[in-house]
C-alpha cells in the first residue's frame, strides 16, 4: 500500500510530504485546489510520458518519489527477475523530471527503464478516473474483466503460446507457396544457371592459382635473365661465389694449428658454403625447369577471362560467391522438386495447431461463459442496493474468428427499469449508473486481484445521498480487505466514511498561488463536510449533520 508520498516543484505544488494511511481514505477540496496535480504527479510516478512544463515556474527539477508497503502482496519473484533489491516494507519508486526535458525513474534507488516503472506501477496502484468509465464500451476490457473473475490466466497465456505458433506456421505456409509459385516460373532460367555454373567445374581457390601462373608466365623471359645471372654467379668455374667460398674456408682451415682464431672463421665460411651451395643447386633447377609454352598461357587466361565472366554476369566478387550462388540455386530447384513434401508436412502442422487452438479456445469459452453468470448474479447483488431495484445485468457471449484472446466476442448488457429491454451498458446507462456500475465492477475485481492500492477519482459522479453512502460502503469494504483505497470525491456522505481525510486547498504565498494537501484532524473533518452541506456559510445544523454523518 502507499505510505508515503513526496511532490517537489510540481505545477502548483512547491513541497508536498505526507503520509496514507491503510483501509479506506478520502481526499475532499474546492473544484480547481489541486486534486488533479496531485493525480498527475502520481500518474508520472505510475510511468505516464512527462513534459517539462509541469515543472513549477522557475525550477530546475520536478522530483516526484512514493514509499509502498508490499509485505502482504508476494512480489518478490518480480524484483529478482529484474535485478532489483528488495524491501518488503519500504519500497521506493522516484521520477525526476528536469526543465530540459529530461526524466529519470528509480527503483529502490536503482535506475530503471520507464517502461519497467510503469510495469511495477501497474502492480501497485490502480487509478480510476471519470474516463475510464468509457472502458465499458470496449470490448477488451469487459473480455479482461470475465477472465480476471473466471482466473483464466493460465489457460489464456496456453491458448495464446499455441495461437502464436499457428500464425507462424500460417506465416511459413504463404510464404513457402508464395516461394513455389515464384520460382515455378523460373525453373527453365534456375536450370540453365545452375548448368552453366556445373559446367564451369568451380574449386575454391582456383583463381588465385591461375592469376599467380599467368603472371609467372607471363615475365618467363625477365624470370629466366634473372636466374641466368645468378646461377653464373653463384656457380661460374673461375669467378663463381660457391667454389671462392671452398678455397677460402681451405685456406682458413690450413693455417689452423698456429691461428687458432682461423678455425672457427673456417667453419663459419663452411657453413655459408654448404648454404650457398644448396641455393645455387635451387637456382640451377629452376633455371633448367623454366620453360615458356605460349599455348598454355592462352589456356589459362582463357579460363581466367571465363571465371571473370561469370562473376560480372552473376555480381559476385569471388569463385566462392558463385559456388554459393550454385549451391543456393540447387537449393531451390530441390524445394521445388520437393514442395509437395513440404507443404504437406507444414499443413499438417498447421491443421494440428488450429486443432489444438479451437479446444483451448473452446475452454476458454466454457470458463468465460460460467464467470459470465456469476458476474451477472454478483452484479445484481450489488447494483440493487446502489438505487437501482429494477436493474437487469448480463453478460453476452458470441463467436467470432480465433484471434489473440480466443474466439469470445463479448457483450455487457443492462437495464435499469423492468419496461427496458437489455442493451450495451455504454448506450443505455446514464454517468450515475456508469459510475456505479463500474465501481461494482472494481469491487469484484479487486477481490480477485491482489491490488495494493486502488484511487477513485470522482467515482460518485451524477450520485446523491443515500445511493452515495452504499457506494462508500462498497469501498470502505474494499478498504478493509487487505487493500488501501483513496476516493476523491465531492460528496459528504462518501467523505464521512472514510477513516483518514485529507484536504487540498490552495493558498497565496510570496512567490505565487500554491496547492497543498494536509491531514485533518476530527474537529477539521466536521468543519470541512459541514462546509460541504452547506457551502462556504456553515450553519450550526451543518455542524450537527455533520457530526451525525462522522457517527454513523
């Protein structure tokens, strides 16, 4: 539940801290105090998009920060999935907005993505405005409403995993029919690509090994000078480098026995010798091997300009492009061949998954249609009392196409007077029976949801009297259920049911006109619902009605 809430630099709001109170609170004050901004700011916490011009006149930065007591709720599996420390009895949840338009959220301190605020938020805080009263007309929310009831929410998120796979095995089926009808009309054109692409006999690596050829080949003359020259030098009789490097290591090795120094210079020019003398045999069968045939060089640069040909012809870079393109266009002549396989394999799956979807959709249906009932029992149980004898309330249920929530088309129908047939709640109900229509709705959700805190803001609009004290007793009920609920409201009836009242008013300061929200006291509370019986003039019979209303 909301312990503890704290506005800085919000709109009208300078500083606001103050504390809730469990059970069943209501917030009171002249239309245009503030209750709205205070709405606001929670909704920013409750992860809303922000804008900068809500920052107070002259500010940097808006901060807007509640403390919640989770301890009777269970949500500590949520806060382990997302990697956030966890406090039972303190949890903080902050948004700061500043004047550049930027926002920040934290959870227990920790920066967090909005959309995660917003997740927790709806965990923690409901809020019920005079707008959502439209829900009524749309469908999901009244579909939402039976499943919440019937506690469909494991066949539902079953019902939809399968549902997810049977569009994607309907997705994989057009496209692989679509796949076959293109290339169908192909298949004389895929053929002679993948025969000219045969035919060429591609090996990986094999224009590399040509180009590096036809470039040998190609300076055969400049190759032979070259090894020419130094196999003369290296092996001439009378100059070669190879015999003077043997006559100088004799020479050294001669003079060892009275040199010492000249044997080990012997042995280095040894070793240079034996070295130089195996580069030169090299040289020497390099040279005899070296041929230049014309004709082969033809060869190989016909085969090259023919690789080069089809790698402009097919837009590929590389041999390894076109022998993937090869292997691709195989790929698809052999789908082809092989379609009728496929697409009896996949039709299969398809005609099991819609099995499989239609009798879970068909579980759905049974379990909506028994929640159907007792709502419509439930309803009437509590619409009665709320000044409406006469009323008749049921849900329909049709059939339309499978999608994402099954096949339930779902319809809530009411009447008010016995002469009335039944006809869609939004058409037929006027603002105080919408109002109390979807408070009793509320009522019955939240006894099925654990939600730790539930704001009505205006709930009582087009009520009066009597039919205003039962619907405090609804929520004072809802209040002492485990949960916290806050109505703002402008009746004094629902006002005197309340356990804690809080008041927001505006006043004048030095830097402006300012919206504040206090706590009051018993003796402020007379005076404040005395003031709401009988205007800004509080008579002494106000007074006493007042303390009558606080009594009962």
């Amino acid at each position: 539940m909301l312990k503890q809430l704290y506005i800085k630099n919000f709109t009208l709001i300078d500083t606001l801290d103050i504390e809730f109170k469990s059970g069943f609170s209501v917030i009171t004050g002249e239309t245009g105090a503030g209750k709205s901004i205070i709405l606001g700011a929670i909704a920013l916490l409750l992860g809303q998009r922000a804008d900068s011009k809500a920052i107070k006149h002259g500010a940097e930065k808006c901060v807007i920060e509640a403390h919640f007591d989770l301890s009777r709720y269970g949500m500590e599996a949520y806060f382990k999935q997302n990697d956030i420390e966890y406090d039972a009895t303190d949890c903080i949840i902050r948004r700061e907005l500043t004047s550049s338009g930027k926002s920040r959220a934290f959870i227990n301190d920790s920066p967090v993505a909005l959309g995660m605020l917003k997740e927790l938020g709806e965990r923690l805080v409901d809020v019920h405005s005079q707008h959502q009263n439209l829900l009524l007309n749309k469908q999901n929310f009244q579909l939402n409403v039976i499943d919440i009831i019937a506690d469909n929410g494991k066949i539902l998120s079953a019902y939809r995993e399968t549902y997810n796979r049977f569009k994607e095995a309907e997705r994989r089926l057009n496209e692989l029919q679509e796949e076959i009808e293109r290339n169908k009309g192909n298949v004389d054109f895929l053929e002679f690509q993948l025969n000219e692409l045969e035919n060429a006999r591609l090996t990986e690596g094999e224009q590399e090994d040509l180009e590096q050829k036809s470039d040998t080949m190609s300076h055969s003359e400049d190759i032979k000078s070259a090894l020419y020259e130094a196999d003369k030098m290296l092996s001439a009789e009378d100059s070669g480098i190879v015999g003077s490097l043997k006559t100088t290591a004799a020479a050294l090795k001669s003079i060892g026995k009275v040199l010492p120094a000249s044997g080990e210079l012997a042995q280095r020019t040894e070793i240079c010798y034996i070295e130089l003398k195996d580069i030169s045999q090299e040289v020497s069968t390099l040279l005899e091997n070296i041929d230049f045939d014309p004709a082969e060089l033809e060869a190989v640069n016909n085969r090259l300009d023919k690789l080069y040909e089809l790698e402009k012809k097919y837009h590929c870079d590389t041999i390894g492009g076109l022998i993937k393109l090869r292997d691709d266009i195989q790929g698809k002549l052999d789908n082809i061949v092989n379609s009728d396989d496929a697409l009896h394999d996949l039709r299969n799956e398809l005609a099991q998954l819609s099995s499989q979807c239609r009798e879970q959709a068909d579980a759905l249906t049974r379990a909506r249609k028994k929640a159907a009932k007792q709502i419509g029992q439930e309803m009437l149980g509590r619409l009665i009392p709320l000044g409406m004898p006469h009323v008749r309330f049921e849900i329909a249920i049709g059939q339309e196409p499978m999608g994402h929530n099954g096949q339930d088309k779902v319809s809530f129908l009411f009447s008010a007077n016995t002469n009335t047939p039944l006809q869609p709640v939004s058409q037929v109900a006027s603002g105080g029976e919408i109002a109390r229509v979807m408070l009793a709705l509320k009522a019955m959700i939240s006894g099925a949801v654990k939600l730790p805190t539930i704001i009505f803001d205006e709930i009582d609009t087009g009520v009066s009297g009597m039919i205003a004290e039962k619907m405090a007793q609804i929520m004072q009920e809802m209040g002492n259920n485990e949960r916290q609920v806050i109505s703002i409201t402008h009746l004094p009836q629902i006002a005197a049911m309340g356990s804690t009242h809080y008041k927001v008013l505006k006043e004048e300061s030095p830097t402006g006109t300012e919206s504040k929200m206090t706590m009051l006291s018993q003796e402020e509370r007379i005076k404040e619902i005395a003031q709401m019986l009988s205007g800004s003039d509080v008579s002494a019979a106000a007074i006493n009605n007042a303390k009558e209303l606080l009594k009962s």
